[in-house]
C-alpha cells in the first residue's frame, strides 16, 4: 500500500503522523518548491535532471539548504521499500522553514523537507487522446520555478474538468506557454516537432527535455519556438509531457479535433521510445 510512510525533516514517519507547523512559509506563502520523479521498477528517471532543477528553483528562491542527493536518494529507495512500491513517484518539497507569519523573514531558516509517495500505473499504451481547452496563463511571471504556488493551475484545472476538458493549456500575449502541469509539443505537416522554448514562460519539463533528446537521436527535425492557439488547432499531432503523463496525445482543443481526431504517428513513436527509455 502506497503512503504508509512518508519522509519529514530527515525522518521516515508514518504517513499519517507527517504534519508540519502551521508558521511554515510553505502553508502561509506557498514558499517553497518541489519535484515530482517517476520510479519505474524501483528507479528514479532522470534523476539527475530533477535534482539540478531543484537545486536551480532553490536558487532562485533563495532557499538556503545543504540537501545532498545521496542523502535524498537513500530515503527515496527506504520509501519505496516501505511502501512496497515499483511503479510509481515521490514528492518532494522544499519549503523555506518555519518562522512567525512576516513578510520579512531571517535568511538563516531551516528549510522543511518532505517527501510521500504515490502508486502509477506504467504500461505501453498511450491511452485516449486528450479532450483539452484553452485560457489565458493567469500564472505569475517565473514559471521556470516549480514553485508550490499551483494555485492558478489548480482552479483552472478544475474549471476545465467542470467543463468537461481533461487539462488546460495556457495562452499569453497571443502564444502558447504549456498546459497546468505538463509541456505541449505539435508536429506539422512536414512532421517536424515544435515546442515552446524554456524561458521563464514555462516549466522546463525533465520529459520534455528527454523527449527531445530521444526525438534528436532519432532523426526528427525540432523547433523551439512560440506557436499559436490556431497553429495548434490545424497542427497534424499535439502531445503533452510530464513525469506522470509520460507521453499523452491530445486529440481536440476547445471542442475543434486535431487533424481526425485520432492519436499520431510521430507521438506514438516517441512515447514507444520513452518507454523503451524508462524501460516498461
Ligand atoms: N509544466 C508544468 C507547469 C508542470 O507542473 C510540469 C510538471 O509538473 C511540467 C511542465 C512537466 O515537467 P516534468 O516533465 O519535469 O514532470
């Protein structure tokens, strides 16, 4: 069973004793910052991708720490143990401390550090394409921090899901950024791969950036560059990434279908050459 136990300052406790104060900056500022990792039979993918990006979210923060990878490392492997999982992924968090509710706080603060579990299911199938809607990137302006702050992408999420959409993809000054919690690529008639570039307008996705990898080392043109809601409506293939999606089409935006509505040919190549990568 997945959440038996869970990590908290240094400690694994029992899942339903992690509790952290309520002056933590996390709870009142949404200070703090976090990864998500995918474990495929008990492995971390691309850790080294999450940790450099946690290291950098920190930075930016200001968040001082002295977390060392192998120390996270050889508690992620005790969680997975206790917790019986094989498929799956951990959640880390990394808030600023504890400190009386102030807007100004001392730079010195002990940083809290959490970390639980949750069971995915992994197979080879790519599942149904994605029924997605679009709306305004009402998100702040450092969306290169995987900042806990996802209260923008929580409500829009659910409004979505009200609405009867599975996910949301965000749309600032007239160009696509990403959806709520994963990249988007689209592929053209000459089936090139186009995706966002990583500035501060979206998340740079450890997937994405695999994917990339794995689409380069195969022979497939890419683009980094700003697309258009309409260019994403007539594209030929639309796909999201991220370390719990993996690979997932979208097969409509705002009600109009991709191309026949169906799932394409580049996107089933990648996800099969993500699989083989993460090795289900
Ligand atoms: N963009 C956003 C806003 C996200 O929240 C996420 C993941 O949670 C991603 C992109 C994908 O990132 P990754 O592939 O590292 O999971």
């Amino acid at each position: 069973m997945a959440q038996k136990y869970s990590f908290l300052n240094g400690e694994i406790v029992p899942h339903e004793k992690a509790f952290v104060h309520i002056e933590d900056r996390g709870y009142q500022f949404s200070d703090g910052v976090y990864e998500v990792i995918l474990i495929v039979n008990k492995k971390l993918i691309d850790l080294e991708g999450h940790f450099d990006r946690l290291l950098r979210s920190l930075k930016k923060l200001s968040i001082n720490h002295d977390i060392k990878k192998a120390f996270l490392v050889e508690n992620i492997h005790q969680l997975i143990e206790k917790n019986a999982i094989i498929n799956g992924s951990v959640y880390l968090q990394i808030t600023r401390g504890v400190y009386k509710r102030s807007q100004i706080y001392p730079s010195d603060l002990s940083p809290s550090v959490v970390m639980k579990m949750s069971p995915v299911e992994i197979n080879r199938t790519l599942g149904e394409g994605l029924s997605i809607m679009s709306h305004e990137d009402i998100r702040w302006q450092y969306c290169d921090i995987k900042s806990i702050s996802l209260l923008a992408s929580s409500l829009l999420k659910k409004k979505a899901y009200d609405q009867g959409f599975e996910d949301v993809v965000y749309i600032k000054n007239s160009f696509i950024t990403e959806a709520s919690f994963a990249n988007i690529f689209i592929v053209d008639e000459d089936n090139t791969l186009i995706t966002t570039p990583a500035d501060e307008s979206i998340l740079e996705g450890i997937t994405r950036n695999r994917i990339i990898e794995l689409a380069a080392a195969n022979g497939i043109k890419i683009e980094y560059r700003k697309f258009s809601l309409e260019e994403v409506l007539s594209a030929k293939e639309v796909f999201l990434t991220s370390s719990t999606l993996l690979v997932r089409p979208v097969t409509s935006v705002d009600d109009k279908l991709i191309g026949k509505g169906e799932i394409g040919q580049l996107t089933e190549k990648l996800a099969s050459l993500y699989y083989d990568f993460i090795g289900v």
